[in-house]
C-alpha cells in the first residue's frame, strides 16, 4: 500500500490487483467515480417530473442538471490540488460527506431554489471525490499490468456511468418518484466513506507546503466555474450575446491572472512543471475533444428517442443498456492492448471507431427502428469510447510525479467536463440553426427535428476524428510508465515509440 515518507511514495510498498485488498479498493475507487459521472446525467429524464412538482419555469428548470456540471466542473482543479496538498483520504472523505449531504437536501426539497443549490452543492462535492480516487487509484496499483487493468475499469466505469445514468433516472423517476434520484445516493454514499477508512492509506506523515496559495485557489475556481458557465448558457441565451461574450472575457481574464499569480508564488497551487511531462497535454487535449462528440451525443440521441420516435423515459433508458456493455468489454481489451502496442494506437483507433458510431447515428431516418439504426451506432460507438477513455487516462496519468497525483487527475477530469459543455454549446448552435432554418422553409416539424440531430451528431463524430489527430502526439506508453517516486526527480521517462 502507499505510503509516503518524506514526499517520496515507495513504488515497493503498492498493492497488486492479485490480492483481495487489491480488488476491493479497485471497487471501491470505481464506484467514487460511479457515483459522480452518474449524477450528470440522471436527473435529465427526470425533469420533467421536477418541473411539476415544484413549478419550475423552463428557463429556470435547466439549472437543477446544469448546476451540477458548473461546479463540478468549476472545482476540479482545486479539488485536484488539495487532495495533494492535504491528503487524498481525507479529501476523499470530505467530498463523499458533502455529496451525500447535498443529494437528502435534494431530495427532500420543497422550492427551486432548495434543489438548485442542492444540486450546486453536490457538484463541488464530487469535484473533490474523482481527482482524489483518481489520484489515489495511480499511486496505490503496482505499475504494469495492475495499474492499467485498474484505469482499464475506471474508464469503463466512466463509460458505463454516463449511460446507467440515463436508465436509472428513468426506472426511479417512473417508479418511487423523481426525488429518489438523490435519495439514492446517501446510502451508497455511507459504504463509500467505511469503504475508504477500511481500505485506503491515511494521511499522515504527509508534507504540507510553507503557504497556501489562497489567491491563486480563488482565481482559478472563479475562471472555470465562469468558463463553464458561459458554455452551458450559450445554446440558451445565444453566443452572439453581450452576457456570452462578457462572462467567456471575465473567465479568461481570470485565468490569465491566475497564470501570472502562479508564475510568481512560491508556492504555486498548480505548479506549471507538470506540463512538462511528456504527451500530458495532448492527452488533456485529447480528452476534451472526445468528450465534446461524444457527450453531445447522449444528449440528441435521447431528443430523437423522445421526441421523434416517441419513446418513454424508461423505454429511453433502457436502449442505452448496450452501451454500457460495449465500455465493460472495451475496459477489458483496451487496459490489455496499451501494454502490447501503447496508448497512443489505442487512443487514436478508438476515436476513429467511436467516430464512425456517432456518424452512423447521425443518419437515423424520421420513422428509424432501434436495433437497425441506433443499435449499431451504440456498439459501435462504445467500443471506441471506452478504448479512448482507458488509454488516455493512462497515458495522462503516466510519468506524472506522486506528489501531483491528485492535479494530474483534476486536470483530466476539467478537460471532460469543459469538454462535455464546450461539445454541447457548439452542438446546440449546429442543431438548432438547422431545425430553425428548415421550420422556416415549412419543413414538416418531424423532418426538421431530423434533420438538426443529423447535422449535431455529424460535427460530433468530426471532433473525434479531431480527437484523433491529436492523439497522435500523447506518449505512447506501453506498461503505466511508473509515477516518478520523489518531487526532486528528473524529467519522467516514457517507453515512446
């Protein structure tokens, strides 16, 4: 198990997969990131309900999904850091405590405004959770075969997440009620926090820095948490708009103070010599843009299930159980294939492949069937995703010191979740310039509809191939390049071919 002594994490001292220590702690991280990618996506189908029992507006119904990601996503570099900074466990359980909290007030909320913020609440608690089992998961597993057997499950997991989400807001929504789409976390919640205490290494003997770097925390908390405002907001309010091109200005400007501020502090919360491991950029990059397709696409291919084919919630759900089968296998393969051939063949083939599902679901007809024109899109598309996901995270995770674990992984989350928005931003402009154009050419509303998720889902199987192109340039590594074990090391050394 990890243990760190003088900042220095002794690589002998780390657990193998072959173990039952091993296996339940791989459970046990997994389900950390389980429990956060699903609630991005749960309460979607959900919504409806939402918006009758508490007579929420339109405008303001967005807010209870979209609160989540703007936090979640604001927070990630910080929560990153300070699971380094203060300790991972201890992170960890911190962020578990506040998710948990913040889904009973959810659920038990009887105002818009009481779930909003619940909802806000519950995503800064889960910007603390992932970095930190990410983290925690790099620097606990042997590296090799274990290390990348155990990112092949949490790419799966990540995968598999974001379509049980869909399915599972659907079953409760229709079943005991839409607030069991919160009240269901708590309890999960609590076998996560004895799980961690059980399982996980503490804290102590852990080196703190001299000084906090509190300005530098504010400043980029303020840049992302705007950043991604501005992105969720766009489909709505336009990107033409004074509030767009106004919020994306302060957010910019925000972070590059928050460059120079880093450049100067002693103490830097994000110390910019982690850019310097090799192919850790491109990876992040990689990331992004495979989340702007890919994300999108959940997203209008739920429209279409809905509003064309005229599927019920759980009917919606239960099409994209298939997916989640498709990342289970592609986990397995994937972890298998980066130790023969690298991460970066994986990557790029991945792309590719979930490129060609996406273009194949942008092809749908009005009067489409499941298993002619959605079900092999999924298949298709799963298999390529989930190999992205398994071999970018390793390939971003490879090389980084122990000591920046944790922002190593907060890094990798941001991307996804900036991703995620930026994709859906730019999609929803696509998607309803087209529908917008034909409904004025007197198009039947139907073929309209159509024809916007056709020209959406086409673009995004053009950021994969995007995503592809820049894969070309992570590190191709073939066997988790082991993490550099002191903060005073050299540069990381990559078995790059």
């Amino acid at each position: 198990m990890e243990h760190v002594r003088g900042g220095v994490i002794h690589a002998s001292e780390r657990i193998s997969l072959r173990t039952r220590l091993g296996v339940l702690t791989l459970l046990l991280l997994g389900a950390v990131q389980f429990l956060d990618i699903t609630d991005a996506s749960i309460v979607n189908v959900a919504l409806p309900s939402i918006q009758r029992s508490l007579h929420f507006s339109q405008q303001n119904l967005q807010w209870v999904a979209s609160g989540y990601i703007l936090t979640y996503g604001g927070f990630l570099l910080l929560g990153g850091r300070l699971g380094d900074i203060l300790g991972r466990r201890r992170l960890l359980a911190a962020g578990v405590i506040v998710f948990a909290l913040s889904s009973l007030a959810g659920g038990l909320a009887s105002s818009q405004g009481l779930l909003v913020g619940a909802r806000l609440v519950q995503g800064a608690g889960a910007a603390l959770m992932s970095p930190a089992a990410l983290s925690e998961l790099t620097t606990t597993f042997s590296e090799g075969k274990d290390r990348n057997t155990a990112l092949g499950v949490w790419g799966a997991v990540s995968g598999m997440a974001a379509a049980a989400g869909v399915f599972f807001g659907g079953l409760l929504s229709a079943g005991p009620g839409w607030r069991w789409v919160l009240f269901v976390n708590p309890p999960i919640c609590l076998l996560v926090l004895a799980g961690a205490f059980r399982l996980l290494p503490g804290d102590a003997g852990r080196e703190r820095p001299a000084a906090f770097d509190t300005q530098g925390a504010v400043l980029v908390t303020a840049g992302m948490l705007a950043l991604v405002y501005a992105l969720v907001r766009a489909p709505e309010v336009g990107w033409g708009t004074a509030q767009t091109i106004l919020v994306l200005a302060v957010a910019c400007v925000l972070l590059a103070v928050f460059a120079v501020n880093e450049l100067r502090s002693r103490n830097p919360l994000v110390p910019f010599s982690i850019l310097r491991v090799k192919g850790l950029v491109a990876a992040d990059a990689t990331q992004l843009i495979a989340f702007a397709g890919a994300f999108a696409m959940f997203f209008y291919v739920t429209l279409y299930m809905q509003e064309i084919l005229h599927y019920s919630p759980i009917k919606a759900g239960a099409a994209y159980l298939p997916i989640t089968a498709g990342f289970a296998v592609a986990g397995g393969v994937a972890s298998q294939l980066v130790t023969r051939v690298g991460t970066r063949l994986v990557v790029v083939g991945g792309a590719l492949t979930g490129g060609a599902g996406i273009y194949y679901l942008s092809r749908v007809p009005v009067h489409g069937s499941y298993v002619a024109d959605l079900l092999p899109g999924f298949i298709v598309m799963s298999l390529g995703m989930g190999s992205v996901f398994v071999a970018v995270t390793t390939a971003a995770n490879a090389g980084v010191p122990g000591d920046k674990a944790g922002l190593a992984a907060g890094l990798l989350n941001a991307s996804q979740q900036v991703g995620s928005a930026f994709g859906l931003a730019i999609l929803s402009a696509i998607v309803m310039t087209r529908t917008n154009d034909l409904l004025a050419a007197h198009t039947a509303r139907l073929d309209a509809l159509d024809a916007g998720y056709h020209r959406g889902l086409l673009v995004g199987s053009i950021f994969l191939i995007g995503a592809a192109v820049i894969a070309l340039r992570i590190g191709n590594t073939r066997a988790a390049a082991p993490l550099v074990l002191a903060p005073s090391a050299a540069a990381p050394e990559h078995a790059d071919t």
